[in-house]
C-alpha cells in the first residue's frame, strides 16, 4: 500500500491523501485550501493524479477543508463513489452548495473565476454513499471502515485495511474532549501507521469546565457597557456548541437578558441537521432532547436567514451579541458585522476556533491594530479575545492520549493537518513520550505501509 501526501501537509487545509495497491486507487478527503489568495490558487491547480482513475473517495467530515473540492474531482472525470457517514453526507451538501454560492458572486462582483459550478456540485452530490459507523467497505483489495472522530457531527476516523498487508489510520480532524453533543473519540484499533492530524499539535487549550463561566463574564461584561458582542463562529458544530451552552445560561438564568442573533443562514440549516441525528448525541445531550428541550432554541434568540433580516440586526438597540460567520472571518456576514463595530471600544469579538495563517481571525487573535475588512482600513478598537476550550480540536495533550489509548501502539505517525510548527510539535511529543517514531511528511511525499 503507497500513501501520498498531496495536502494539509505543513498546512492545515486541503485535506487529501492518494491510497494505491495494485488493485485499488481512492483518495481519503479532496478538501479546499484556505486562508489566503495563493491558498486559493492551489485549488486551481491540477490533481497529482488523473481523476478518472480514482475508484473511490472516503470523507472524514463535512468541513470544506475537507470536502471543498469534490465537485472539481467529479468535474476532471471522477465517475466512483463518494463514502461518508449519514450525518456527513447532509452538511457537505450544504457545504460544498455555500461554497459554489460564494464562487457566484465573487465571479459577479470582482470578476474571480470559479472551481466549479452548480451542476459539478450537483453530479458530486449524486454519487454520495452513506456508510454507518464501523461496518466495512471493500474497494479492490482495501477493506475501509469509519470510527467516531468526536470532531463534528457524523466526523470519522478511517481505518484501512489491506489483504494481506498493512493497515493505516487516517484520523482526519479529532473531537475536543467532553463535547456537551457529541460522543466521545472512539478508541483507536491496532493499526501499522497513523495519518494523524495536528491543528494544536503545539498548545493545550483552557481547562474544559471554565468554558461556559468564560462566556458568562463576557456577556454580562458585554450587557454592563451597552456594548456589542460579535462570535464568529464556524456554521457546523461550534455554532450548535455555543446554542447549546447560551441555552444553558438562558434558561438557567445566569445572564441578564439580551437579545442574541444567529446570523448564518447555514449554521441554522446545519442545527437541522443536528437535529435528525440525536443517535450520534452523547447520553445527556440525548437525555435533554427526549425530556422536551430543544438544545439550540431559547428565549432572545433570533434567527436571521435573509439578507433583509440580517440588515435589520444592524437597527436592534445595543447591548446585543451576534453569532455569525465565518469562524475565521475570511468571509460571510460577520465581516458586515466587523465593519460596523470593531472600531467601536465598546465591541467584544470572541474568538472560538482555529484561524488559519493569513486569515483576518488570525491577524485579529495577532494583536494587529489595523485591518483591512471589506476594503475597509479599520483601527481596531474592539477587545479580541479567545476561548481555547471552545475549539472543536483536540490539543496537544489530548492528541497524545489517544495515541496512548490505540489497541496497540503503531509503529509509525505522520503529523499532518497543523502549521509545521505545531507538527513538529506533535511529532517530538509523541516520540518523546510514547517512543513511537513520528515524523512530518513533506508536500507530494509517498510511504510505503
């Protein structure tokens, strides 16, 4: 079995690594890079391999970093199938629709080509499959299966098996622990190599219980100064963590009253979604829901699908708080939002997710003083703050724990999906205390297994 490298590879997105025996060809992801203009050039470029000689792709999870280029697979001639949980197959529906949506109109306003457009979207849509967690699908040689990744909902980690040879895990984006929804990491099985992701591979977030009084502060902090609190937040599972936990605050009544805005058209199809699938739901998530209580609904809530309802946020008296995408205000409505108030010394943004390297999230969780939103230069005013607790990825320590946990310890791990600092990181720690060799694979690098 040949193993090739051909994204988040030193970088954290573009999720896509090439599988091939004599007997089989597939692919574990086809995502999207992101975070910059040569990012976004990358996803131009062709495929290291030809298209129609792919038998199948499997997806870890719906995020667009990992999904965001399958209609370009199916538009260079890929005629398999495409495998993913029942969960995942509905969010990157409505991922990879968003994101050819914003194509649109970035090729009607500033005249930017598109990746694809709707029928590429569509014919990728119509050769979705969706397999249920642990059973085993057979391509050629490779028996493939999918274990809960904790991460988002319907998110895996791929485990492959050859006949008569190796076995690797890909672990794709791994869940940070004691998530209010979602189930746990499932417990690696005895694998030869693991792909293992590093987004934090370099930091350990907050202690996790602090989370929901962190946010408490900021809203009633928030309330006090009649000021505005934006969250940018990624539409799938972190937006449905935050309903969850200002539900929580809400109807416990442990913040004054404030009206709260969802404003992200996907995030409020996403919670859906959610909402189909309380078999994926941990047992207290799962015990709310049967006794009535609708996880991501409370009193002050507004949704705001259409572009006039999101306009009219901008009239809500002030104090207020705003959810919105995206979570690494790249794009979407929290850069309206930004424009409007970050130069306001009364406006809070709170950070709750990754931001990739040449993001505005990142530039704001750097320190800059001045940015540029919307073509917009804008001295930033706001307080930036991050809650690491809040993070839909393991850190560092949880990383090496589930290592520690497998059914057997592998004899290798490639550090992939993190910044190479934060690999490099991941790969010390893991060697120093596991013994395990870890290495971080280059861009195009191949590994025998």
């Amino acid at each position: 079995m040949r193993i090739t490298f051909l994204g988040a590879t030193r970088e954290v997105t573009g999720s896509c690594y090439l599988i091939e025996t004599n007997q089989a060809r597939i692919l574990v992801d086809c995502g999207m890079f992101q975070g910059s203009a040569f990012a976004d050039a990358k996803n131009f470029k062709d495929f290291a391999f030809d298209a129609k000689t792919i038998d199948a792709v499997f997806v870890t999870h719906a995020h667009l970093d990992h999904v965001g280029r399958l209609p370009k697979l199916v538009k260079q001639g890929f005629r398999g199938k495409v495998y993913l949980t029942p969960p995942t197959a509905k969010l990157a529906k409505l991922v990879i629709e968003d994101a050819e949506q914003i194509m649109k109109e970035d090729e009607r306003r500033q005249l930017r080509p598109r990746l694809y457009d709707e029928n590429d979207v569509t014919n990728a849509i119509r050769v979705f499959t969706s397999v249920k967690y642990n059973k085993k699908t057979t391509i050629g040689d490779l028996s493939v299966r999918f274990r809960d990744a904790g991460h988002i909902l319907g998110s895996s980690f791929i485990e492959i098996e050859q006949t008569g040879g190796g076995r690797v895990a890909f672990s794709g984006d791994l869940g940070n622990t004691n998530d209010p929804i979602l189930k746990p990491t499932a417990q690696l099985a005895e694998q030869d190599v693991v792909i293992m992701e590093s987004t934090y591979g370099n930091r350990i977030h907050e202690q996790i219980d602090s989370k929901g009084s962190e946010l408490r502060n900021v809203i009633i902090q928030t309330v006090k100064r009649g000021g505005v609190l934006l969250i940018p937040a990624f539409a799938i599972e972190r937006t449905q963590f935050l309903l969850y936990e200002l539900n929580h605050l809400v109807e416990n009544r442990l913040i004054p009253s404030v009206e709260i805005f969802l404003d992200s058209p996907m995030a409020i199809k996403a919670s859906k979604i959610f909402q189909e699938y309380p078999e994926y739901y941990n047992q207290e998530a799962l015990r709310l829901v049967s006794s009535g209580d609708d996880l991501f609904d409370f009193p002050g809530l507004h949704e705001t699908l259409s572009r006039d309802e999101s306009k009219m946020i901008n009239d809500a008296p002030k104090p207020k708080v705003i959810l919105a995408g995206s979570g690494m205000m790249n794009a979407g409505r929290i850069l309206h939002h930004l424009v409007r108030y970050l130069g306001d010394k009364k406006t809070t943004v709170l950070i709750v997710g990754y931001q990739a390297h040449g993001t505005l999230g990142r530039k704001l969780y750097s320190g800059e003083k001045q940015v540029t939103v919307l073509t917009e230069r804008i001295n930033v005013k706001a307080d930036i703050i991050s809650i690491g607790a809040y993070s839909a990825h393991a850190d560092q320590r949880q990383l090496v724990k589930w290592i520690e946990a497998a059914a057997k310890p592998p004899s290798h791990i490639y550090c992939t999906h993190g910044e190479e600092a934060a690999s490099a990181a991941l790969a010390s720690r893991i060697t120093e205390e596991t013994g395990i060799l870890a290495d971080v694979p280059r861009p195009g690098d191949t590994i025998s297994v």
